[in-house]
C-alpha cells in the first residue's frame, strides 16, 4: 500500500456509499445515472478499502513492534 491518504476519511466515504447503495436499491433512476452512482460506489468502495488495508498494515506493525520487545 502506498502511504498516500485517500483525499477523503474513511467515515465520510463510508457514509456516502451507504447512500449511493441506498439510491441505487431504490430504483427511479435512469441507466445514465445508475451507471455514474455505481461508479461512484465502486471508488468509495476503493476509498474505504485502502483505509482499512492501511489500519491492518499499522496494526501489523505495532504487534511486530510489541513481539520484539518481549523477546
């Protein structure tokens, strides 16, 4: 992972993809408009994963660091 932050948090990308499955599970919209929300969710989708993938990689770390010093 790179140590670039997404430009927006976990919880504000969170929040929004739970509202772009909202929209799109309602229905009403047009193909047009269907195909911008799903793109839209799969890069929140993107967005939350890289933050969670940098949460386990500092996690990780912080257990190697613990481990170490109890040697």
């Amino acid at each position: 992972m790179t140590t670039d932050r997404p430009e927006m948090s976990y919880e504000q990308a969170r929040e929004e993809l739970v509202e772009v499955v909202r929209k799109l599970e309602a229905g009403g919209t047009t193909l047009e408009e269907s195909l911008a929300l799903w793109e839209r969710g799969e890069a929140l989708a993107g967005t939350c994963q890289s933050w969670l993938e940098g949460a386990r990689e500092r996690l990780t770390k912080a257990q190697e660091a613990t481990e170490e010093k109890t040697k």
